[in-house]
C-alpha cells in the first residue's frame, strides 16, 4: 500500500469519527449521515483498482478488483435503499433500521466466508497446496465475522418479524437457554478445529456446518426476548455487525473497514448498555429474561387498585388553555397514529397562549434507539424542547398538564410501587407526580411490556380514549375555541 493511500485512508477514518459525532445531536445528524457516507465513498474508490491488462478480475473468476461490477453494486444498492427510505412509514422505521442492519451483517458474513472458502479450497496439486496453517491471525477474523455477521443477520430478521407484529410476545419453552448454550459450544468447538485446521474437503464442511448453526443461534437467541426489549437487542445487532465488518477489515487487510467497524460497534455496545442502565437491568436479563411473556403480565396486573376515570378533548382543552406548564410524553402510540405533526401543532397553539410545554423523552420509549427523537424531529418540533428523562423527573411535580400519547411502560409506577413487576427498578417518567395527568390511548389494553399500567388508576389521571390523532385535532379545534 502506497504512503498517498494510506494518507487517504487516515483522513476516511477522520470522516467516520466526525459522522458519529454529528450523529449525536439530532441538528447536525443529516450532516454525520452525509460526513460518513463520503468517507465510505471515498474509502471505497482509492481501494479499488482495475483489473490489469490480461489480467484475470472478478468477471474472469479471479479476485481482483474490478470497478464494473462495484458500480454496479453501489447504484443497484442505492436505488434500492433510496426507494426504501423515500417510501417506508415513519412508524416503520425500526423495522427498516432492523432490516438494513441485518443486511450489513449478512454482507460482512458473506466476505469472511468467501475470502474464508477461497484459501480453504484445496489446489490440485498437493505441492501447490495451501499449508494447514493459513494463519490463526488470518483465518480467525474470518471465522469471527462469519459467525457474528450470521448471527446479526438471522437475529435481525427475527427482530424485523417482531416488530412488525409477526411474533409480538417472547417465544419460550423449558431447557431453552441450555439448548442454546449447547449450540454455542458447538459453534465455538468448529471455530476452534477450523482455526488450526483451514484446508481441504473437511475445512468446508465444518465451515458450511457451523455457518448453519451460527444462523439458527441468531434465530435462537431473539425468540425468546420480548417485544419491549426490542430498542435493546436492535442495538446490541448493531455492535455485532459493526464488529462482523472490522473483523473482515482484519482478513482483507482494509483499514478503512477496521476503523468503521470498531466505531459502529464501540457506539452500538456502549449504546446498549446505557439503555440496559436506563431500564436497570443487566444485558443478560433482557438476553435470557423471556421479558414481555404472560406470566409477567399476571404479575404486572396484580394489586392494582383505583378507578378508570375518562375525560373528553373539550374538557382536556381547557385543563390545557389554563395551565402555566405542560409536558407531553410521547410514544409508540404516537408512531402508530402518525399524530407527530398534531402535536407540533397543539404544543405550537399553547405557546402562543405563554405556556410552557416541553416534551419528556424516555431512553427506550418506542421501538428504537431514538425513535422520539426522529419522530418529533421529522414534525419539526424544536430540539430545546425535548428534555432527557433525568433532567426533567426532579420539577414533574410542577407540572400542571401531563399529556400521555401512547406511551406506556415507560411512565410506569409499577416500576417504583411493585416489587413483583418484571419492571420493578427501572427508571421511568414521573408523569403521576404531575397534578393532572391525561393519557391519550385507545383503550385499556396492556402495553408492548404486556403488563397492567398503575399511572391509569391513579386519581390524578384522566383517560382520553380514541385514535392519538384525532384526538389531538379534536384538541387543537377546542384549545382554538377556548
């Protein structure tokens, strides 16, 4: 490698630290995506390199570089996540998230393997063979991206299934964990046997063997979390591609690949676990807890005492129209309802009126990292008014209107009042602190946690039942007339 490329390949590197760091504010994110998207680009091209004349290239079966067909790829990839991203939901963004990461997993699985079955094949001629030692420095990067690439891929469409509602609760049955348990041993056994044994007939089978159970372990692990869990497992995905792809770096010598994968994998673990913090459990729980499942739903609803007490939008809107401070917690139900632009709208009318409204966001509320965050962003609804839920838990009690949309577990006081909740401990919205709360739900169903909610019983709390964006149309008419 030449000192101009590597020169070049430093300052990609530098394009990728800047893209996650402009991710981290939500004004500057679109520039991160785009900082990072060139840094790729650039990374890529100074890569590549035509095939020489007579030379074989990947048209001719050889592994040389061969700027047709990366062309190719790049724009058929292109017009496909444009297509994608143009056309999908707002409330089917964490199943696009989902999928495009399991994609990129299933991509850093198929380099390893191929790179892996390349240098496995043996040659003709015994002289010519490979050593059985192709390297243990080599061959376990390969091994490590096949089986965690294949693992983000499978567990990422199992999660893709989830979210979309194909398998909403935790699917669970006796001696799980230790069948999964054997199963890894196997896998690790192979990885072991192939690391010092990387050629020939046998090397492919086992290769093609624990590439299968590597698949099926992903499946495995994510079938039996809950669908509440899912922001966590989305993120921990996320770090085992971004882990996958830094470990082809390795195989292939690309440093370019190295630096983008530890990135996205360093950000995607520490992600995880500051979720697992803010839902105070250890990421084992939520890997191995069967969080979600109808047995934590009979004990969620156990010992709830008080009465539903309904409220309607005329009545809410004049609560509203009286009230000095206002905080709107928003959720999935919110996503679902699409009503993200009716809040701006009503929040919008309230501070003509100089009432100060700010909107409390929950580390996990919705189906992904951040989901709020984007939703509320997508309706233009000012960045200085999104409050962190640290931040804004000590002064709820000064808060004269709590509006709830679709939000659930997180506001939760189970979390604080029932020691035999599954969500006991965790950290939640002090909206029952608020002198009025007024949750926005279609009905009395339990949330994706699938367990009873205590803020609705609460004798400071008002249920307004109905469709999240016509209910907040029907307030903003009221508050308008008021």
């Amino acid at each position: 490698m030449s000192s101009t490329i590597a020169l070049i390949l430093i300052g990609v590197a530098v394009l990728f630290i800047l893209g996650i760091k402009f991710l981290s504010s939500p004004k500057t994110a679109r520039l991160g995506n785009l900082v990072a998207a060139a840094g790729m680009l650039i990374g890529l091209m100074v890569l590549c390199k035509p095939a020489e004349a007579g030379g074989a290239n990947i048209w001719t079966q050889g592994w040389t570089f061969n700027y047709t067909l990366i062309v190719i790829g790049t724009v058929v990839g292109l017009i496909i996540g444009a297509l994608g991203a143009y056309s999908v939901k707002m409330t089917a963004m964490p199943q696009m998230v989902a999928l495009f990461n399991g994609l990129g997993g299933g991509a850093a699985a198929l380099v390893a393997s191929l790179e892996f079955l390349k240098d496995a094949q043996p040659a003709p001629i015994a002289a010519d063979a490979l050593p059985h030692s192709v390297g243990a420095a080599i061959t376990v990067p390969m091994l490590f991206a096949t089986l965690i690439g294949s693992l983000s891929f499978a567990g990422s469409i199992i999660a893709y299934l989830k979210l979309e509602g194909k398998f909403e609760k935790p699917m669970t049955f006796p001696g799980q964990n230790i069948l999964n348990g054997l199963i890894l041993l196997v896998i690790v056994g192979l990885c072991g046997w192939l690391t010092f044994n990387a050629t020939g007939h046998n090397a492919v089978a086992a290769f093609i063997v624990m590439f299968s159970l590597a698949l099926f372990f992903g499946i495995a692990m994510v079938m039996p979390i809950g669908g509440a869990d899912m922001p966590v497992v989305i993120s921990l995905l996320n770090s085992f591609t971004g882990l996958a792809v830094a470990a082809d770096g390795f195989a292939i010598n690309n440093n370019a690949m190295i630096v983008a994968g530890t990135l996205v994998g360093s950000s995607g673990t520490l992600l995880t676990l500051l979720m697992c913090k803010a839902m105070n459990r250890p990421v084992t729980n939520v890997l191995f807890g069967a969080f979600g499942s109808s047995g934590s739903a009979q004990a969620g609803a156990a010992g709830v005492a008080g009465t539903v007490k309904p409220i309607q939008a005329d009545e809410v809107a004049l609560l509203l129209a009286y009230a000095q401070r206002v905080v709107v917690v928003p959720g999935y139900g919110m996503a679902v309802a699409q009503a993200q632009h009716s809040v701006r709208e009503l929040t919008e009318e309230l501070g003509k009126r100089g009432i100060e409204v700010q909107f409390a966001i929950h580390p996990v509320a919705g189906r992904m990292p951040g989901h709020m965050n984007v939703l509320l962003a997508e309706a233009n609804v000012p960045y200085d008014q999104l409050i962190e839920m640290e931040h804004i838990n000590p002064s709820m009690d000064r808060v004269d209107v709590c509006l709830v949309i679709g939000a659930n577990d997180v506001v939760n006081p189970a979390a604080r009042e029932e020691k035999t909740s599954p969500i006991y401990g965790m950290p939640i919205i002090d909206a029952d602190h608020c002198k009025t709360v007024i949750v926005m739900k279609r009905s009395m169903a339990a949330g994706f946690a699938g367990i009873e909610n205590h803020l609705f019983y609460k004798d400071n709390t008002r249920m307004l039942f109905g469709d999240a964006k016509n209910s907040l149309q029907a307030l903003v008419a009221a508050v308008k007339a008021s």
